[in-house]
C-alpha cells in the first residue's frame, strides 16, 4: 500500500490517550478489522482516530473514505469529531460520514440517469398514505395504529431482503407479531409495491428502495460498479450490531471483492432486531473476513465504577447468542454517586419529582444540555413535557417524530420544497438568507418574541436555520433542494436538530450518545419490557433487556431509575416495577427490603428500620410530588374538574396541547385557592402575564360561578 512510510505528520496527536487495545485497532493495516466491544469503551472515537491515522499517514485519500452509521444524529457526531480531527472538511472534500440512507440517495441521484435513463423518481417522505389505499384494497381498517403496524411489517420485510411473494412464509417463520392475517398482510405489501409505479412509469422510492435500487445498480453494471470503487476505497460502520441484510448486501456492492472495511459494534447492544438488524454480521465477522484483525475493548471511558457496576449487572443477566460475546466493563473513571432509584405512586408524582431533581442537578451546576430523560415510547415524554415546563426548565425531544410533527417545522417543510421546486429559486441568493425569508412569515421574527406560543415556534424555526448552516458547513454548495431532502430523510430518521436544554428521548434514539446525568423514567413491566415483548417471545424480552442497557451505560456520573404504580393521580396502583430491576435494587441491612430515596441508601436502611415515620415527605423523594397528589376536598375536586374541562375545550380551540394552557398543578391551586380576582390569580404559580392577560378573565369567571365550599 502506498505511503505507509510516507512522512507523518500530526500522527502523534491521533494516537494520543488511546489504550493499547485502541491502539492496535487504529494503527492496524488497511483491511478488515472488528472491534467488539461493550459500551462507552471508545468504539466511536477508536474508528475516527483510525480514518485521521490512516488520512495523515497518507495510507488512504480521504476522498477515497466512505464512514457510515444508522442515525443522522450518530454520523453529525463522526462528523464533527472527524472535522476537529482535521480530516473532514468543508464542502464534499474530505472524509464523507452519513447514514446508510443518506449515502444511497447521494450515489442513487448520480446513478440512476446512467443506468437507467429517463424513468423518473422521486422520494417519498411517508410511505402511509400509499399503504393506507393497500390496506383499503385489502378490506383492513385503516386506523393510524394498522397503517402503522403494516408499514413497520413492511419496511422489516424489505430490511430483511423478503419481498411480497415470500413475506407470508417468512413472517411466520420469524414469529412476526402481526396486526391482521399474513395473507392480507402480504396481500397490503405486493399492493404498495405496485402502487409505487404511477401511470406514467415513474417510480416513487421509500427509505429502503434507496438501499435496493443502488445495490442493484451497482451489481448489475458493471463499469458504474468500477466507477464508484475508484472513488470509494475504504469503508467504516460504527453500531454495525444493528445492521440489516439489505445494508449488508450495499456495504458488499461498495466493496466489491475488496475487503476494506472496518466495523465495530457490541452485540449487547442490539435493539433493532424487530426492524430486520442481525447481530449475526458482527459476530460472524472473522468468519466472512478469515484474515480480519479482531479487537476487543474493555475498558469503560465513560462511566462512573457505580455505574459501570449496574450495567454489568444488568447485561450479565442476558441470555442468549449475544449475551454469550459479553465481557465484563471495568469503569475508568474516578467514583461518583451511587445510581438511585425511586418509586412513585403515579406518573405526575414521578415527573414533578424527576423535574425537582433536574432542577438542583441544574443549580449544582451540571448543565442543561448535559441532563436526559430517557423513557420506553415516545408517549411518556408529555407528562415531563408538562412538568418541564412549569418550572420553566428549556428541553428537546429527541426521537420519534416530535420535532418534524410541529405545526410550525411541517409547515416550514412544505415552503421549502415548494420553493425548491421552482425554477432556479433563491440562485445566486444566500442558502441561509432564503430561508429567513421563507421562515417569516412562520414566525422567524428578526428577534425572539413575547408570548410562549409564539417563542416556542421561534426557538423550533431557529433550530431549523442553525441546522442548515451546520449541514451547509459541510457542504458549502447546499443548495435548497438538497436541504429539502435532508430534511426529509432526517424527519424520516427522527433526528431532530440539537437546542440547549434537558434532552427527552426514546430508549432507541439514545443508542451512542451520553450525558452527565441520566433519569430512566416510566421503568415498569409493562413498558421496559414493553408488553407486546413480553407476549411475543423471550428473544422479544432480551432485546429489551439490550434496551435498558442502552440506557443505564448513557450516564456518565448521575443515573436515577424511577417507576410510578399508577398512570394518572389517584388511579389504581396496578403497575408493578420492572423485572430488569429485580435484583438491583440496594437492599435493608436489617431486613432486606429494597432501598429507596436518598436517606434509605446512605443509612443502608429502609425508613421502617430507620424510624422514619410513614408518609414524611422523606418518605418518597419529593414533596412537590406528594402535594400535587393530595385528595381535593369534594368541591374543590368539582371545581378542579370544571376547570379542566374548560381547559379541554380551550386546548382544542388553539389546536395545542393541554398542558400549555395550563399545567394541572395550576388548575388544583387555583382550585384550592379560589383567586376572587385577577390581581390573586396572578400570584398563582404558572400564571404569568401573558397566561394572565389571556385567560385570566375566563378562569376569574369560573371560579366565581363555582359552588362554594361548605366549612
Ligand atoms: P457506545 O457503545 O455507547 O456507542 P463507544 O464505545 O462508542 O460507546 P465512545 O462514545 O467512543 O464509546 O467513548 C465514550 C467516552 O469515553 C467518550 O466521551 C470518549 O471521548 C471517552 N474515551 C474513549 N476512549 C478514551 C480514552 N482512551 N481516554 C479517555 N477517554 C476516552
Ligand atoms: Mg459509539
């Protein structure tokens, strides 16, 4: 290989504070290597200090250096740690890192007039809609939940190379938990297939059919197939335990009979085996690559020895082929606080509390951004949505479709392509002052304005700015149409852009990040694991167990774990605590009964053993939680629920969220406090101005109206 004595420059610093495993992962030849290893052991900083090694050494072009992962939120961090590294630079020179998605639309744009001609194609941001008049041709209801379930069996299906024919067969053979018949199932599958071609032979591609069609060019023809080789010599996939066989089968067509590829991955970190990944591509790798170099990781850069020592708990109790590759993570940083753990009586009390120790984790001084929430499904962000935003705790949500779901960013969507649509739209104009111009009249004011409706439009409509001049950095050319579908495929990733503050997000969408502080709310049998797990098959369970591993090895330092018996205040206490926490949790020196609050683990006794009365407030952390849980008397609880309904109606009205009118904190302590006037509901907590000015006539009138309480 040429310049592998070549004059090195800068090497020294690409090799600095790397332990000799990592070392020998960097430093290795070009050619396969495979690095296993657990959670916060370098894998990711291993692979970007390999790309800068092999650029500076002059081993490779960095032109020639393909980097690919599954989320956009994964590759914008291989991007930027390659940028600081100095192998990534502006413009579409340097070291290129994407998703698997974003790589094939590139490739799939050049191709596709070559190898095929003029058969038009366009992309498609959801495939529901086409699925939709699948299944009504099917005779299935259409209810979002089904259209949701069929498009999930068919994006498995086309994961997993399975096409409509042989799909019955293999969801059977892979114990599919299905929401209809396989024969209608298959029957929706071959029906959106076609449904794909229009009349006039165009092609419509989902997500997946970017990965196909590009494979498929790049098998068929050969002389394109040169091409791209010539161009793309060396290839890099961090998290490959989530590949699937349709992005296995793009990584071999890139290769060709080339074996130029570096992957790592910690098979105890699968979770996306319901969505056709195989962990099997990483375990098998020195099979597939005989002369492949592996390497294995230890130690833990990232986390405290406490909870180092939690998750190795947690993973040793795995089962299973991957659970068989494990090693034990030995924790390298100096010791910190013992992970907590805490039960609550329903959801609010545990998001009140969760928020109050967010909120002295903040004055501690621990950064806003540096602090996540991490829950099972997307659903159970509201309830802290609410709580944060009564205390006034900025926060974003990560994951899931939140962010591109907004009125305000799909709206912002729609401009954008539109105007990228017409004819050299904004040519000569600056990319980021055409998008101020488009995002005015959304609400993008020059500067940020009063009214917490209106700031938070503002604070989603900047972040979408902020996000195109970073995209822009790396691409100097960008035009609008090429933001156009990066947007797209990002809201199809559920990767929003980054503001500061408190990070919400899905369990799966925290795979490779990490925090300082990390609360795991909502940990009950029935969410981790998830119940349709629990019913379809142990497997289903491991890779919910994988799942919570995930999310205790994002903490740095703080971790909480919390769980609330009942949904909604005062409902039935049916739930009980995550099996994955059975075992963990501290026990009573005395008698042995699990250990929770901070008092209890720091005396190593439970409060009964300690003489705590019962229902001191130390009893459950949080007193704000207790309070907001406390029965109404009879006709503050009618007047609590007249206010509610207004809230409902009101809610309705403005198309937005309940909780923003007002938190249901507010509305009990106004319920309870009865403010005869504007000046008292004023001093209410939650009512600001312009809450005041907007709705205090309305409640004033209300609570005047109410039946008094009998004394
Ligand atoms: P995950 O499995 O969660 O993706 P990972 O193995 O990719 O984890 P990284 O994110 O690369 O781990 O590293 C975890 C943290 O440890 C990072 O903050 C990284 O900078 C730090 N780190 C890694 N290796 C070292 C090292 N040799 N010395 C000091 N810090 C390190
Ligand atoms: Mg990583």
């Amino acid at each position: 290989m040429s310049g592998a004595g070549g004059i090195v420059v800068g090497v020294v610093d690409h090799l600095a504070d790397l332990d000799p495993e990592q070392l020998a992962a960097v430093t290795a030849p070009r050619g396969p290597v495979c690095v296993l290893a657990g959670a916060g052991t370098g894998k990711t900083r291993t692979i970007t200090r390999r790309i800068a090694h092999l650029v500076e050494g002059g081993q490779v072009n960095p032109d020639q250096v393909l980097a690919v992962t599954f989320t956009a939120r994964a590759a914008g961090e291989m991007r930027s740690r390659l940028r600081e590294l100095g192998v990534s630079g502006a413009g579409s020179s340097g070291v290129q890192a994407q998703t698997f998605h974003a790589a094939a639309l590139r490739q799939l744009r050049y191709f596709w007039p070559r190898a095929i001609g003029d058969t038009r194609w366009e992309l498609i941001d959801s495939k529901l809609p086409i699925v939709g008049r699948a299944a009504r041709r099917a005779r299935l209801a259409t209810t979002t939940e089904m259209l949701r379930d069929l498009a999930s069996e068919i994006e498995w299906a086309k994961a997993s190379l399975i096409g409509p024919s042989g799909y019955a067969a293999a969801a059977v053979d892979a114990g599919r938990d299905l929401p209809a018949p396989v024969e209608q199932v298959a029957q929706v599958f071959a029906a959106y297939e076609a449904a794909k071609v229009t009349d006039d032979g165009d092609r419509l591609f989902d997500f997946d059919d970017l990965l196909i069609y590009t494979t498929q060019i790049l098998t068929d023809d050969a002389g394109l197939a040169e091409e791209f080789r010539s161009r793309y010599r060396c290839f890099v996939v961090d998290e490959y335990q989530d590949v699937t066989p349709v992005q296995h089968g793009l990584l071999k067509a890139w290769l060709g009979d080339r074996d130029d590829l570096t992957v790592v991955g910690d098979a105890n970190q699968t979770i996306y085996t319901f969505a056709g990944a195989q962990a099997s591509f990483l375990l098998n790798f020195s099979r597939e690559y005989p002369q492949a170099q592996v390497v294995r990781l230890v130690r833990d850069y990232r986390s405290t020895p406490e909870v180092v020592d939690l998750a190795n708990r947690v993973i040793g109790a795995a089962r299973g082929r991957a659970a068989g590759t494990r090693l034990e993570l030995v924790g390298q940083r100096p010791p910190g606080p013992m992970p907590r753990f805490a039960e609550y009586p329903d959801e609010p009390a545990e998001a009140a509390a969760t928020v109050a120790d967010i909120g002295k984790l903040i004055a501690e001084g621990v950064p806003a951004s540096e602090i996540a929430v991490l829950y099972r499904v997307n659903a159970q962000s509201q309830v802290y949505e609410e709580a944060l935003t009564q205390a006034q705790i900025p926060y974003q949500i990560r994951g899931g479709d939140a962010f591109f779901a907004r009125t305000e960013i799909r709206q912002a969507l729609r401009e954008i392509t539109a105007a990228a649509r017409t004819a050299d739209a904004a040519a000569g104009e600056d990319l980021i002052d055409t998008l101020r111009v488009l995002l005015f009249p959304l609400g993008l004011t020059p500067d940020e304005p009063s009214g917490a409706e209106a700031k938070s439009r503002w604070a989603s409509l900047s972040a979408l700015v902020e996000l195109a001049e970073d995209l822009r950095t790396h691409d100097s050319e960008l035009s609008l149409g090429g933001l156009a579908s990066e947007l797209a495929s990002r809201s199809a990733a559920g990767h929003p852009p980054t503001m500061n503050g408190v990070t919400l997000s899905s369990l799966h969408a925290a795979k490779g990040l990490e925090w300082d502080a990390v609360f795991l709310v909502g940990l009950t049998d029935g969410a981790v694991p998830i119940s349709h797990a629990i019913d379809a098959s142990a497997e289903a369970v491991e890779e919910e167990r994988r799942l919570f591993y995930v999310g205790v090895t994002r903490a740095r330092e703080h971790l909480r774990l919390s769980w609330a018996l009942a949904r909604n205040e005062g409902g039935r206490r049916g739930r009980r605590k995550s099996r994955f926490l059975v075992g963990l949790l501290p026990t009573c020196e005395r008698c042995s009964s699990n250990l929770m609050g901070s008092r209890a683990l720091a005396s190593g006794l439970c409060d009964s053993c300690a003489g705590v009365p019962r229902g001191s407030a130390s009893a459950r952390s949080g007193v704000a939680a207790r309070a907001a849980t406390m029965p109404l008397a009879p006709a503050d609880a009618a007047l609590f629920d007249s206010l509610r309904q207004w809230r409902a109606a009101e809610a309705n009205r403005e198309k937005k969220p309940a909780f923003t009118v007002f938190a249901d904190k507010t509305l009990r302590e106004i319920a309870t406090s009865r403010p005869a006037g504007l000046h008292e509901l004023k001093r209410v907590s939650g009512v600001g101005p312009a809450k005041l000015e907007r709705y205090g006539d309305a409640v004033v009138a209300i609570v005047a109206s109410a039946a008094v309480p009998a004394t």
